[in-house]
C-alpha cells in the first residue's frame, strides 16, 4: 500500500483568444465607407454635366476597348475652306460633336412626323464640327425649281433643326449647293447668286422658328462646285442645303479669316 498516498496532479490547458481578431471589422467599415463617399462624388460630378456631355460618357464606355485608343475617322474639310487644314481636335471636343450626332440621329429616327424625312437628312462628322445635310430627292424638292421658296415639308425640317440648333451652344455655318443645270439668263442670275440665295433663305427660316441669329457666322454658295454624284451632275441630291455646327476651334478661325 506504499502508493496509496501518492498524489495525482492534473494540467489543465486553458486557450487564449486572439486579441487583435475583433479589429478587422473597423478595416472593412473603413473601405466601405471610402468606397461609398466615392460612390457620392461620382454622382455629384455628373449632376453637373449637360445632356451632351453626359451622352458622351456614355458612348465612349460603350465602345471596345480596341476604339478607345484609335482616333475616329475624321472627313478633312480643309476643300471647303480654302487655306483651312484639319483641326487637331481634343478627345473632349470629338466626344461632344459624337454625341450630337447620336442625340439628332436618335430624335430623328423616334419622332414619328420627323421620321418620313430620314432620307433627306444626314449628319456628317468633318474636321469642322458636325455636317447637318438637308438634300432634295428626285420626288421631293426643298425648292420650287430654279427658287428660294421651301416646299412645305422643308418648313417642317426647317422648324425642327431650329430647336436643335437652339440646344447646342456652338456657332454655325450655313452652305448652299445647287445641281449642274445651267440657270436661265445665266448673265444676270447664275447658280452661284442661287445657291448662295438659298443659303440665305434658310438663315431666315432657321430665325423665324426661333433660332438665335448669333448663332449664324456665315452664310457660303457653292453653286455646282462640291457635287455628291460627279457622275450625274444633274441629280437631284446635288441641290442641297448644309448647316455645320462648328467646333469652337472652327469658329475661331472662321472668325479670324
């Protein structure tokens, strides 16, 4: 019975907590709420856009990566305006005039009384700012033959491009072309006087549906001289009125010639 007194000792391990774990959370807390002032910022910043600037985003994000970092094709117009090269344009300024193409274009195609006159408009992006073509078709002319007066479908055109054109705060230019059909009494009154007279009339019309006329810098004829179809000069979609929305940096050369 030597062993009956003999002692058992029992260890017992007690485990201790991590004492850092319950900070993690004040980290996460930290993101979020950094995230969420950045998420507000955002937003603040783009209250203060216009409707083109906020469509602009819009369309650059929506392009391919690949276009992102290829220039646009641009149209020189540097033809038209003697001495004038193409403009080295910011990417802020090709965002704006790509998005007034789009914002017309869309107003075009979902305005059901616009619509029937998709045919007689085009919107052209040049080195100038944005080309608005408005042409005859061979069943429906802008013009009464070898006149300055708009058939009554033009006037409608014409009252709608006015509020457009209200919208946008850029200058403009207005150019009137005619076909090759030599005018009659050509000595007194030629296509140059009537191109450049047609011109002039929808510098007026664009003013009576409410255009500023501030926005009109220069009024051009060019006759027969820039024809879409060089093939058949006699087209009909060589009579056509063309209204530019110039650039800032267009309308600051323009200016100055």
């Amino acid at each position: 019975m030597a062993n009956e007194n003999k002692h058992h000792i029992i260890k017992r391990v007690i485990k201790k907590g991590n004492k850092h774990h319950g900070g993690q959370w004040k980290i996460a807390y930290a993101d979020f709420v950094t995230a969420m002032m950045a998420f507000f910022l955002l937003m603040w910043l783009l209250s203060l856009l216009n409707k083109y600037q906020r469509e602009g985003i819009a369309e650059y994000f929506k392009k391919p990566l690949k276009d992102v970092f290829t220039q646009p094709q641009i149209v020189p117009a540097a033809d038209k305006y003697p001495g004038a090269a193409p403009n080295t344009k910011s990417e802020n300024t090709l965002v704006k005039i790509h998005a007034l193409q789009k914002h017309l274009q869309q107003q075009l195609d979902n305005d059901p009384q616009m619509s029937q006159y998709k045919n007689q408009l085009n919107f052209i992006i040049t080195s100038d700012g944005l080309k608005i073509e408005l042409k005859d078709l061979k069943d429906k002319p802008m013009f009464s033959e070898g006149k300055t007066d708009f058939k009554e479908h033009a006037e409608t055109i014409l009252a709608w491009l006015s509020t457009e054109l209200n919208a946008y705060p850029n200058q403009v230019v207005i150019v009137g072309h005619t076909d090759s059909v030599p005018y009659p009494n050509s000595n007194n009154y030629s296509n140059w006087e009537l191109s450049a007279d047609r011109a002039n009339a929808t510098r007026r019309a664009l003013i009576d549906y409410g255009m500023d006329d501030k926005k009109i810098i220069r009024i051009m004829g060019a006759a027969d001289t820039e024809l879409l179809n060089k093939q058949n000069g006699e087209d009909s979609e060589n009579r056509r009125i063309e209204i530019i929305i110039l650039t800032d940096e267009a309308a600051k050369r323009m200016r100055e010639e």
